[in-house]
C-alpha cells in the first residue's frame, strides 16, 4: 500500500527523465497559481525564454478543496509576517555592523524555510 501512495504522490515520476516535443528535457516546476498551489508539472523546456511546444504534464495529483481554498491564504500570511519581520529588523538593528544583519536575516530566511513544506 505505500509505494501505491508514493506512486500516487508523483514521488517515483519524477525520476524518469521527461522530454518536451522540443526534444529538450523537461525539469519538473512548480505552479503558484492559487487554484494549483505547490503542484509540480513538467512543461517545455523553452517555457519563459522562447517560443514553446505546448508540452505540459502534471506530476502530482489535483489538490483537494480545503487545501486549494486554505493554502493561499497561508502564503499570503507567510508573506506578510516575513515583511514585518523583514521591517522590524531593519529598525532594530540601525546602526549594528552590517555583517550582523547580513547574519541574523540568512538565519531567519535559513529557519523560515526549513519550517515550510
């Protein structure tokens, strides 16, 4: 029953490589549209740079409702906490030597993703 859900999951298709009818390999994305959220696809290879084939092939399975109605409330939650925290910083450390700032703000960003997904 766990390799069906790995399966399922899109964990196992991601390994096999994926070309586009461009005959260029395809890397796996991931969608932020808020319907689609952290979905990966495979799409052309050409995608955002040229004139692309149209390729396009969905690795994980549709989201459920609850997760397409709660995720991009979550994101835009992150999103303001890490700006406020992003200010907050900023004024509390006007005048500290700049190597320091550089060092507390890697460690927040370093926390912040090790927290998500």
């Amino acid at each position: 029953m766990a390799s069906l859900f790995a399966s399922e999951s899109g964990q196992s298709r991601t390994n096999a490589p994926r070309l586009c009818y461009c005959g260029e390999s395809s890397s796996v994305k991931t969608s932020m549209t808020s319907g689609n959220m952290g979905r990966r696809f495979y799409g052309c290879a050409r995608y955002g740079v040229d004139v692309t084939c149209g390729y396009f092939e969905w690795v994980d399975p549709p989201m459920c409702q609850r997760g397409r109605e709660v995720l991009p409330r979550m994101v835009a939650k992150m999103n303001r906490l890490e700006n406020e925290l992003a200010r907050t910083v900023a004024i509390a450390v006007a005048g500290v030597d700049e190597a320091v700032v550089v060092a507390v703000l890697v460690a927040v960003v370093v926390v912040a993703e090790d927290g998500c997904c």
